[in-house]
C-alpha cells in the first residue's frame, strides 16, 4: 500500500509532460507483454475495417495501448 501510495505522490509532483511520457512507455510494455489480446484487436480490427492492411491495424492497436497507458497516469 505504502508503495502505491510513494507513486501517486511522484506522479502528482512530476511535470504532466513526463508523467505522460511514463504513461506512454508503461502502456507499450503491456501491449509488449500480452501477446494473446493484440490478436483479439487484431481481430476485431480485420473485422471493422476489412479493406485496412495489418501494418495500419499494427499502428492503431500499438496508438491504443500507448493512449491507455497514458490514461492510467491521468487518472
């Protein structure tokens, strides 16, 4: 608790540039780490937008890992 507690406190103290900078970084490890939910977007996405190539598809799903990750700092 005390751990989650030092973060939110550096987090509050650090410029929202940097903040969302480490936001941006830690939401690109997890779209690192789970392999298996990049092919349900990948998925997904192939069934939204048939006429996208998977390089586009690639680059919205790594956009939207990068998006929530910045999410998670503002919130």
């Amino acid at each position: 608790m005390w751990f989650g507690i030092g973060t939110l406190r550096i987090f509050a103290l650090m410029p929202h540039r940097v903040g969302l900078a480490i936001g941006k970084a830690l939401g690109l490890f997890v779209f690192a780490l789970f392999p298996y939910r990049k092919k349900v977007a990948d998925k997904n996405l192939q069934l939204c937008f048939p006429d996208w190539d998977r390089s586009r598809r690639s680059n919205v799903i790594q956009a939207n890992y990068a998006s929530m990750g910045m999410g998670v700092y503002e919130l």
